[in-house]
C-alpha cells in the first residue's frame, strides 16, 4: 500500500487545526412539523443515543473523554469529537494527541493481546472459545486466563438509562408497532439478545419514525474482527423517496440468482423481506457518528435473522446529500476526464450505494471451511471488514448492470452509473488503508486499472465502458468464492496483491487537498 502510506504520512506533518480542515462541518437541523407529543419523543430518542455515544468512547479509547479535557486546543477537541479516539481515521490511526499506538483490538480486548494467544488459548480451552468469539463479550485476563465478560454487565452503567429512555419514547409514540420494538430494544439492551427486537424492527410498515440503536457492526475490531460496536440514529422516513425504492425491492431475488458464481454460494432469496427506507437522520451516536460518515446501512447482521426475515436497507437522504455536493462531485472534476467526470451525479450515486447496500444481503451467508460452517467474520478475521464493503460495491454494480441489462433500468444511464461509482472511488481513496472502506476501493481501484476497466489519461483517469462490466463480474466472483470457502489466506494474499496503487495516483489526489474528505454533522440537538 505505498501510494496509501505516502498520502497518510503527509497527514502526519500536519498540525491540529490542518487535519480538522479535512472535515466539512454540515449543519444537521431538527425535524420540523412535528406535534408536541412527537417532539417530546424524538427528544427521548436522542437521550438514548446520547449515553450510547458514551458507551461507545468506552469500546473505543476509554481515556478519550478525559484526554479532550486535558487539552487547551479547540481543534485537538474537534479531532476527539469526530473521531472519539486520541487516533485519526485519516492517517492510518496514529495518535493526533499523545504517542500510544492504537491497540488492533481498541478497548475490547487487553492492549498487549494477539491473536496468536487467543488462538493457543482457545486450543488449550475450546468449551471457552464461543464465550470469547462472541459478539457481546469484553475480554479480560483474570489469574492468568482470558475472561469473556458481556457486554450486559460491562457497560450496565449506560445500558440501564439507556433502555429507561426508550421505554419513555414508547409511551410516547402514537405508533404502537414502534412502541413495542422499542421495548423489545430496550429489553435486548439488558440481556445481550437482539433477535426478537430485529425481528420486530424489520416488521415495521413504513414507520415515520425509526430507530438504530444496536451493538451491531464488527469492522472496529482489528484483532478478532467479531466485537460489535454500539451505534445510533434517530430517523424520520421521506415518504416520496422512499417509494422510489420499489423497484429494487422487487427485483433483489433474482440478482441473488444472477450473481457470477455457483449455486451453492448463493441461498436463495425469494420469499425474504427487503423493506427500504429513505430517511432524514436529525441525530447520530457511536460509531454512526464519529469518524467516517455512512450515507447508508444494511441491518441487522445477525445471519439467523437474514435467514428468516432478510434485513433492512436505510439511506439517509440528509448525508447523502451533503458528501455528494461537498466531496464526491468535487473530486470526480479534478481526478476524472471532465466529459465522464460531468455524467457522475446524485442520482447515479444514489443508485450505486443502493445497490452496495442491497449486495450486502447478497451472496453466501456463512463460510463452509473443512466441512463445518462458520461465521464469515470468524473465518476470514480482521480482513472481513474490508472484503464485506468490496463485496458489496462490486456485487452492487454487478446488479445494477444486471437491472439495465433486462430494461428494469434504463440503459442510457448506465453510463453514469459507473462514472458515479468511480467518482465514489476516488472519494473514498483519501481516507487511506486505514480504514476499512478506504483498504476496500484500494484493491478495487487496482483491479480496475489492471484489467483495463480505468487508464490514466495525463493527471487524470479515464474509465472503459466496454471494458467495466466484465472486470467488476470477475471481480464479484473471486470475492464471493472468498466469502463462502472462509478461505482467510486468499483473501490476505488477495488484498496484498492490489494494496500498492501506481504512484501517479499520489499527484491526482494531491490537487484534491481543497477538498473535505468528509462531513462532520452539526447536530441541532
């Protein structure tokens, strides 16, 4: 990855108030039109969220809080805001504050653990080994052995008036379907099972208001890769975007039937729940708050539950607005050939992150290594982070070429589709390999240039329309093989093959430097 090391160390040279320059503050504004009532609950919602984002410095940097005190300078407070660790996103998580190298395994885990001890751990005591894999557990040494510790009892000082929270925003809602799922939430907080309370949430019917507040990603975790992080967002639907959807719920069985590679590899989808929601997201905590700025998501992750109901795909209309008109566009005029750079748009990335979001359901839903099946995530470790956003930006514009393909899209806007996408590309090749979506595009990008999909054009890139297509269909399969064989070493050897991008990337993305690399939300809450 030298290319993505060279960009990374020029951050390093930068002082505090340079790298807060790498953040467009945007301006998040509370929901208008809404009765007292609903109002009062919205406000319980964000009291929730708010003691979740404490819970969640303490996953991330326990001393972060007292850290961001310490300190005089307003923007080395900025940098604890956005990133909720003393460690910067964008500069491979050195610290910005202080010497401690970040710990792969954050607070998760003792700082000094590797997964070589955990592995000789657990065959030297393999009754323990569900208890410490679990995606609920801390890890403690005790009296020499490691101690699975729940999430229920580690963090019960937040968790409790956490859940009293929403228990009040239940008495508060006119919805008694959203009322029960926040109850059921609620319960889940105190006893480490979400499966009931993701069941109901997927059986919501286009609520007005709906609610992320869930340990549920794992991509923080940089030992084990199967820790979840607490994130959270209060969300208010947009009724008419949200019917434009339709049309790709109908269609998501059969691009699971399409995807290049064996039957075996693909359960099928039909008969699965696919609800869809564009939202307007007026508050964020945890992990969907600092660091990089999700425009969308895809949950849960709890493959019993995909097996039985499907999950919910959530696009947040208000992010995603804000990164389109303040990084993506921006970026496209400067490192693409102005005539492609002109077809990328809103609209072309808003059905390219659809798709990513709609791949994430797609394809295998456990790995099969020696016979047994296994959680992705376990097989393939820490890199599931970074192979699961690839899998899904490549088998999502698979889908989407599959859709114009059969006239459900119109073919004269393929074109823009994946001038859109690249254009993402690029955007998301700033944040650099530490990052799990940034690692992600690197080996895409590279893969690209090499099978002649993109070329550079003087200090530009050009893309091939004839040639992308079947570049990302070859490149679905190899990722989906990995996904389903479990296979850890392939896909290290995979991402090692294309981490090093061609050093005439560094002067393209250099005349960026004007250009935010994201958004910090200003929330009026």
């Amino acid at each position: 990855m030298k290319l993505l090391l060279v960009f990374a160390a020029a951050t390093t040279l930068m002082g505090p108030a340079e790298r807060l320059a790498k953040w467009q503050d945007v301006a998040m504004p509370a929901p208008s039109g809404l009765s007292e009532r609903e109002k009062q609950m919205v406000g319980k919602l964000v009291e929730a969220c708010r003691h979740l984002d404490e819970l969640f410095l303490q996953q991330m940097d326990k001393e972060a809080p007292a850290l961001a005190k310490s300190t005089n300078d307003p923007a080395v407070r900025s940098l604890f805001a956005i990133m909720g660790s003393r460690w910067d996103l964008l500069d491979e998580h050195r610290p910005f504050f202080g010497a401690l190298p970040m710990p792969p395994g954050r607070e998760y885990y003792p700082h000094d653990l590797t997964r070589s001890e955990v592995d000789r751990y657990v065959a030297a005591h393999p009754a323990e080994k569900d208890a410490l894999f679990a995606p609920y557990t801390v890890i403690k040494r005790v009296s020499g052995r490691l101690v699975a510790v729940p999430y229920r009892d580690e963090y019960r000082r937040f968790l409790e008036p956490m859940a009293q929270a929403l228990r009040e925003a239940a008495d508060l809602s006119d919805d008694s379907a959203f009322a029960s799922f926040l109850r059921l939430r609620a319960a889940a907080l105190l006893t480490d099972d979400y499966y009931r309370s993701d069941l109901a949430w997927l059986d919501l019917k286009d609520p007005k208001f709906d609610l992320i507040l869930a340990p549920y990603e794992t991509y923080l975790d940089g030992l084990l890769g199967v820790k979840a992080s607490f994130g959270a967002s209060v969300m208010i639907r947009n009724e008419a975007e949200s019917r434009n959807l339709a049309i790709y719920q109908r269609y998501v069985p059969q691009m699971q039937d399409a995807l290049p590679v064996e039957t075996g590899f693909r359960p099928s989808k039909h008969g699965r729940a696919t609800p869809m929601e564009v939202v307007d997201a007026p508050y964020r905590a945890g992990d969907l708050r600092h660091g990089y700025q999700v425009v969308a998501d895809n949950l849960p992750n709890d493959p019993r539950v995909h097996a039985e109901k499907g999950s919910k795909k959530i696009f947040f209309k208000n992010f995603m607005d804000a990164r389109v008109n303040y990084v993506v566009l921006p970026v496209a005029r400067i490192v693409m050939q102005p005539a492609q750079a002109a077809k990328a748009s809103g609209a072309g990335y808003l059905a390219a992150t659809l798709m990513h979001e709609i791949a994430h359901d797609l394809g295998p839903e456990f790995a099969t290594v020696k016979g047994k099946r296994l959680p992705i995530n376990e097989a393939i470790g820490p890199a599931t982070a970074a192979l699961e956003e690839a899998k899904a930006d490549v088998a999502g514009m698979f889908g989407l070429g599959w859709l114009v393909q059969r006239g459900v899209m119109p073919k004269v806007r393929l074109e823009e589709y994946y001038a859109s996408y690249v254009a993402g590309l690029f955007r998301t090749l700033r944040f650099g390999a530490g990052e799990a979506h940034g690692r992600a595009e690197a080996m895409e990008f590279n893969y690209l240039l090499e099978n002649g999909a993109l070329a550079r054009a003087g200090n530009r890139y050009v893309i091939d329309y004839a040639r992308i297509g079947p570049a990302l269909a070859r490149l679905a399969k190899e990722l989906l093989e990995i996904e389903a064989t479990g296979d850890r070493a392939r896909c290290e050897a995979w991402f090692a093959k294309y981490g090093t991008a061609p050093a005439e990337l560094k002067s393209a993305l250099a005349a960026t430097a004007r250009i935010p690399v994201d958004i910090r939300p200003v929330f009026a809450y």
